[in-house]
C-alpha cells in the first residue's frame, strides 16, 4: 500500500506542480504547508458541526465528514512534505519509527 499511496502523492504534486500559475508560484513549499492549516480548519468546522457544538449552527456535519477532512489533512501533509524533500517517503518512515520507539520498548 505505501508504493501506492506514495505514487499517488506524487501524481498530484505533479499536476499541482503543472497547474500552478508561475505568477502565484514563488516558493511552493511555503504555500503547501500554509495548505495544511486551511485543512485543519476544516477538520476543526466538521468536527464542530458532527457534535453540534456550535448552537446557531446544529449539527451541520457528520462523522464521515470529520473522517474525509482528517484524509485531507494527511494528504495535504504528504504533499508538503514531497515539495521539501525528495526523501519524503524514507523521513516519514524513520519518523514513525522514532515516535514508536520513543513510547513503546522494543519487543
């Protein structure tokens, strides 16, 4: 599954990469990670409208919404992460393992 989802990640930085104005261009890894607060805000208004925590508004969202933005996020993420590095794959990967060794013992 990582070949896929990494593969993935890189079809669509190589159409945004395409698709991106030069004009609006400048630095792409600053506007791919400002991209990831945008989507954090969505995460944080689904989840505001899946528990109707906001009383003008009701329950305005549903779960699999929240879930859909979360996705967004990661992607969003990935996306990021592959604009600043060629090595996004590995450093994910090495990362990961760090914060699990980090919590849990070696078995």
């Amino acid at each position: 599954m990582e070949d896929t989802l990494w593969a993935g990640v890189e079809r669509l930085r190589h159409w945004l990469d395409t698709h991106t104005d030069p004009a609006l261009a400048g630095d792409l890894r600053l506007w791919r990670v400002l991209k990831i607060s945008e989507e954090l805000g969505e995460v944080s208004e689904a989840m505001h409208g899946a528990t109707g925590a906001n009383p003008r508004k009701g329950a305005s969202h549903s779960w699999d919404d929240v879930h859909t933005e979360l996705c967004d996020v990661v992607v969003t993420s990935m996306m990021a992460l592959v604009t600043c590095t060629p090595d996004a794959a590995r450093l994910l990967d090495e990362r990961l393992r760090h914060l699990i060794d980090r919590v849990m013992p070696p078995a």
